[in-house]
C-alpha cells in the first residue's frame, strides 16, 4: 500500500454506458456511433473547424453590427443584446428544424456553419454575462434578475415558437417525447 492509498479497492472499471433510449441528450450527435465520429476525424475535422470560425465570423460581424446600429446608451438597458439573442434562438429553431431529417439531407456542413458558427457568434452570452454584472454593480438588482430570466424564458421560448411553426409551415410532425431519431 503507497503513501497515498486509502486502502480501498478501486472501483472497477465498466464500458461507457451508451443512451439508445429517449434519455439521450442530443441524439443527432453521438460520437460512440463510428459514422458520426468519422464526421469530425482525420483531415475533415480541419474542414468543419474553418467552416465553424468563417461562420463565426460573419455571425459575430453581424453583432457588431446590430451593437453599432442600436448602441446602447451609458446606463441603459442593454435591448440590443437581448434582441440578438432572442433573434439568434429563433433562428436557431428554424435551421435546427429545416436541417434535421430534411430530404434529401442537407449538405453536412450547413450545421456546423449556420448553427455553431454564424448563429453562435451572433449570440453572446459574454455580453449577457457582462450586462448582467453592470446591472449589479449599478445597483439595479431587480432589473438585473428580470434581465437575467427574461433572456432565458426568450431565448427558450424563440427556439419552441420558431420550431413550432417551421414544422407546420414545412409540414414536419413534432418530435414525440421519448422518440430516437438516427440521422
């Protein structure tokens, strides 16, 4: 027994539990399953990373842009920040629906540039964050938790709204609680 022993047997080692039940988190993306893993390994995964920053690039562009157009003013309630994420979520809501199960399928980089890169660097939780920490420490404490889950309820509820009437307007049946799809 080393110094550092406690005595204790190790606890035995077990296989990663994979999810195949309605319990899976994301079951678009399961990297156990060798044909998703192929998708991000070897030389593409060099491909999706350029993709992924050219659409991060022009989604955060796009924010500077709305944060140029509609300033917030010095002690003011930061409404451009809470637009672009309310907007970007919705947005989200309708790719996430016009990509998933499409046919025929979309290209395989629409996700990774649309959804990670230009959506996600159009939204900004750092600005959120910061926003809500200037609220604070001007004092305005309520205005900052009204802040804080209003954009929450927004956000979440722009992506159910947006997807909601994307998959009328497309003609796609909602996602049943407890469903798996494969891709």
């Amino acid at each position: 027994m080393s110094a550092g022993d406690s005595g204790a047997s190790p606890e035995p080692e077990t296989e990663p539990e994979t999810e195949t039940s309605a319990d899976a988190i994301d079951p678009d993306v399961d990297l156990l399953v060798p044909a998703q893993r192929a998708e991000t390994a070897g030389a593409h995964k060099w491909v999706v990373l350029a993709v992924i920053a050219a659409g991060g690039a022009a989604g955060s562009s796009a924010r500077y842009g709305a944060s140029l157009l509609w300033p917030t003013a010095e002690g003011a309630f930061p409404w451009t920040t809470l637009g672009v994420n309310a907007l970007g979520c919705l947005l989200i809501g309708v790719l996430m629906v016009l990509v998933s199960g499409a046919e025929p399928p979309v290209h395989p980089l629409v996700r990774p540039f649309l959804g990670v890169g230009v959506l996600g660097g159009f939204t900004t939780f750092s600005t959120y964050a910061l926003d809500i920490s200037e609220l604070l420490r001007r004092g305005e404490t309520g205005t900052a938790l009204g802040y804080l889950a209003g954009t929450a309820v927004g956000a979440l509820g722009a992506v159910w709204a947006a997807a909601t009437v994307t998959r009328r307007l497309a003609g796609r049946p909602a996602v049943r609680r407890g469903a798996v799809t494969g891709r």
